[in-house]
C-alpha cells in the first residue's frame, strides 16, 4: 500500500472523518419503492419543498450564452448577477443603505464565503466567536484552513438569543484574550439560527453592534435562511420574532459600517443546494473586496449557475410566489412535526419561525423509557439505536450543545420521507 505523505493538518482530517457514519448513509439511501430499507436522512439541511416549482421554471428557460463558457468576468461575479441579487436583496433584506452591485462578491456557496472572510479577517490563532449551538460545519468553515480558533460562547442558563447572551459574548473574548495572548477578530453569527430556527430581536442584534464597536470586531451575519420563516401555529413561546437583517440597522452612532457584513445564498431559500451561489455583502469595507479578489478565483461559481441565477432573481413574480408557497410549506413541515413529537412525548425547541428544523431533546425521552439504564455517554447510545432504525439525523455534540442529549431534525424533505423519519425514530427510543 503507498505510504500517504499528507501535511499533518490533511491528515488530521484523515483521522478525523475514519468513523463517520454519514459515507454509511449517503451511498445506502432511502427511497419507498428501491431500497426501502436503506436510511432515512434527516440529518442534511436540505429544502426539496418547492423543487418541482423550481425545476419546471428552470429547465424552461435555461439557453446558455457563450460567454458562459468562458472565465467571463472573473472570480467573484458577472456584474449581472450582482446586479440582480442586489436588487432582490433589497426588496427582502431592506437594508438601511440600498445594496449596490460593487457591495457584493459571488462565490460557490456560503461554506467558502464563510471561508474567505476568516481568512480576510483573523491570523492564524486569531480567534472568531461562535455562540452555542451553533451550525456544526462553522468549525471546519472558520478554522481548518485559516488556522484561526473558533472561540465558542456557553449562555448556561440564558437564551443564547437574548441581551443577556450578548455579556457572553464578551465574557469569551475576555477569556480567550487573557489565555492566548491573542486577539478575537470577529464574531459569526447566524441569523435566523441553525439550529434552533430562531430570529435575533433587533436590541439584540444592536448590542452585539456595539459589543463589535467596543472590541473592534467584525460582525458577520449569515442570513442564509432569511426568506426561509414561517408561522409557527403551534407554540409561541418565546413570542416568534420577526426577521429583521443585520444589515437594516442604521449603524450611525452604534458600529463603523465597515465592521458589518452579511452572506446569503441559493442554497436555503431557494431549496437549490446543488447551484451552489453565495454572496459575501460588505458595503462600507472596499479592502475586503479588494482582499478577497485575490483568492476570488478559488470560489468561482460556474457560469452556468450565475446565468441560472441571474435569470431567476430577476423574475420577481415568480421570486415572490416561491418565496411565499415555500413559507406555507415550511409552516405546514414544522406543524407536522411538533405535533408528532408532542403526541410521543418529546420535548423540543419551542418558538421557532424560521429555517428548515427542530431541535428536539431525544435524550430525555430516552432516559423516561429506560428509567433502569445508566448511559454514560446519552447521546452515542441514542445514535446507535436511530442507525440501528436506518435513520440519520445530527446529534447536539456536532452542534456544541452545552445541553446533552438534543438531536436536530430536518423537516423539509417531503411528507413521505418525514413520516417515515419519526415513525423509525420513535421506533429507535422504544
Ligand atoms: C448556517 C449555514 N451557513 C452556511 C451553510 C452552507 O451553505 P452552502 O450550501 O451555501 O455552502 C449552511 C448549510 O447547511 C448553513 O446552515
């Protein structure tokens, strides 16, 4: 066998992904009529709601110019595209100062966009905060290759969407400065939250404004599930809040405006994973820009897909309708859902109203089912059984959750496949 001559850094990566059940799930898949005996994945946030719709208007009107098959204008963008992602964005995001199409950078996704402005902002050992639970793929995003450390932020006993989960924030910068000697450079943020569905209120998002100003940090907002909120007509406590951007604050007197910046993408509000469009937004930072049209050339998103995008955000008719038949659905998915989960005894997040997921406290009904059995690790045991069903969902240690035992669900793939998902995960506790 050839002896692998990786950096330490590849194959700490190597060692890492040898006992990952997830290559188990994704090359045996579920599907009723095939393999209905393969798993049910409700681990991935993916949105196939409203795929029929999107399919039909885009293979109706893909015709490709020839210039997209050439590098055409570079890295970061046709100037159409941004043109028309900026005109959407400031129809739904209603930002305090108009985007402009200069404003925006394109790359392939939000996970290298969330690469590109570690990279932009923190040295290697330079920290950026991350408050739990927290979107489990922001660690390898932030850190793997910037080699800057997630700081991650415990609220204990408070809402780590609240006023009081600010002062966390800074009790973590406090501490991580004081141990390394080194600074924090920003703090990622992500609005609505993965996972646990919910919009940061307005007074919240200030003090975190002014928390950066104090510090010199940079703010940095994903609204990647901004279009993606619902009404929730089950539970309403905490009272929903509705989503209101990072980038509709007037920073006058709260934050320099050239500290705040927003990603967005293709991949959540528009169920389309596989386009892979994000945008980095900074409007008050042109160093940003000009940093990044150095490495722009590794994110580049195909031609292909800036011209389907183009074509897309510029229907606006079509853009409102999804926009809205989406939300129904996601309404209707979280309804089914926290009724399931209510009518079999398990606890979950309550009030949420947005994103694709509820983050549900399986270890607990666990433990009530099995009152005789002393697990010493809850949720490596609960994983065990849901696999043993041929169901794969996220457990909360992939989410740093500082609670033991919680599990996120995606709600968003189909009645069919959701039933089925609870009906086995039901089964796996039993
Ligand atoms: C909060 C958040 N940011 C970024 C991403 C990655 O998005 P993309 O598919 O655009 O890389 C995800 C995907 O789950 C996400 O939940």
């Amino acid at each position: 066998m050839t002896q692998s001559v990786l950096s330490c850094r590849a194959q700490a990566v190597v060692d890492s992904g040898s006992d990952n059940p997830f290559f188990d799930v994704i090359s045996d898949v579920w599907c009723p009529s095939k393999n209905p005996k393969g798993y049910v994945n409700v681990g991935v946030a993916e949105n196939t709601l409203m795929h029929d719709e999107l399919l039909k208007f885009l293979n109706q009107r893909l015709e490709l110019p020839a210039k997209y098959l050439t590098y055409n204008e570079g890295g970061s963008g046709s100037s159409r595209l941004k043109k028309a992602i900026a005109s959407f964005l400031n129809n739904h995001l209603k930002p305090f100062t108009p985007l402009d199409p200069s404003h925006l950078m394109i790359t392939n996704g939000v996970s290298p966009a969330v690469e590109h402005v570690a990279w932009a902002f923190a040295d290697p050992g330079e920290g950026i905060l991350l408050g739990r639970p927290y979107y489990g793929m922001f660690i390898p995003d932030i850190s793997l290759r910037s080699g800057s450390p997630v700081v991650p932020v415990s609220f204990d006993e408070h809402d780590p969407l609240s006023l009081e989960g600010v002062d966390k924030y800074e009790e973590a910068i406090l501490e991580f400065q004081q141990r390394t000697g080194k600074k924090v450079k920003a703090l990622m943020l992500c609005h609505p939250h993965n996972p646990l569905g919910r919009c940061y209120p307005r007074a919240v998002l200030i003090k975190m404004m002014q928390l950066c100003q104090k510090y010199q940090i940079h703010l940095i907002s994903d609204e990647i599930y901004a279009l993606s909120t619902f009404e929730n007509s089950v539970d309403t406590h905490p009272p929903p809040v509705k989503f209101e951007s990072a980038l509709s604050i007037d920073p006058t007197g709260i934050i320099d405006p050239g500290l705040v910046h927003a990603l967005w993408g293709m991949s959540k509000d528009f169920g389309a994973n596989g386009m892979r469009i994000g945008v980095i937004i900074s409007q008050a930072n042109r160093n940003v820009h000009m940093a990044l049209q150095g490495t722009a050339l590794y994110s580049q998103a195909s031609g292909i897909t800036d011209h389907l995008t183009s074509l897309l955000l510029e229907d606006t008719d079509f853009t409102n309708r999804y926009i809205q038949q989406n939300q129904q659905k996601l309404s209707e998915a979280h309804a089914y859902t926290t009724n399931y989960l209510k009518q079999h005894g398990i606890e979950y997040a309550t009030g949420c109203n947005a994103a694709f997921f509820v983050w549900m406290d399986l270890g607990k009904r666990y433990h009530e089912l099995h009152p005789e059995e002393d697990c010493e690790d809850i949720e490596k045991t609960v994983m065990q059984r849901l696999l043993q069903k041929k169901v794969f969902l996220a457990t909360g240690f992939l989410f740093g959750s500082e609670q033991k035992g919680w599990f996120r669900i995606v709600v968003t793939q189909g009645h069919e496949l959701l039933s089925m998902a609870l009906e086995r995960i039901v089964a796996a506790l039993e």
